[in-house]
C-alpha cells in the first residue's frame, strides 16, 4: 500500500475545521462565491471565476463549427 502525505500534494491540512458562517469558496480559484458552476457533477468553476459569452459570437469569432 503507498501512503500519500498532504505535503507531498502542496499543501497541509487547516489546523481546525472550518468556520460554519464563512462564506463558501470556489474550489477551483479559491474566492468567496454565491454560486458554483458544475458539469457532470463536478464544479467547474464560481460566478467569480467564469464567464458567460454568447454561443452564436464565440463560435464564429474562434472559428468553431460543431
């Protein structure tokens, strides 16, 4: 069995458990959040961290054609 240490991950483990009034935090860019967007569920990032673009303008500007 290998074991695998917080440290060797890049991080350590808080000390104490979170505070229960703190505001959620995206898990994906670490900011204070309202709202997680998640796809296959999974967060795929927060209002802080995304985008909304108009499909129609993005598609012809990156020239994709699906």
């Amino acid at each position: 069995m290998t074991r695998i240490f917080f440290g060797d991950l890049g991080h350590e483990p808080p000390l104490e458990p979170p505070d229960p009034d703190a505001p959620p935090r995206c898990p994906v860019c670490g900011e204070e959040c309202e709202t997680y967007y998640i796809s296959d569920d999974e967060v795929i990032g927060c209002d802080r961290c995304t985008e909304a673009v108009d499909a129609i303008d993005y598609t012809d500007n990156n020239n994709l054609y699906i």
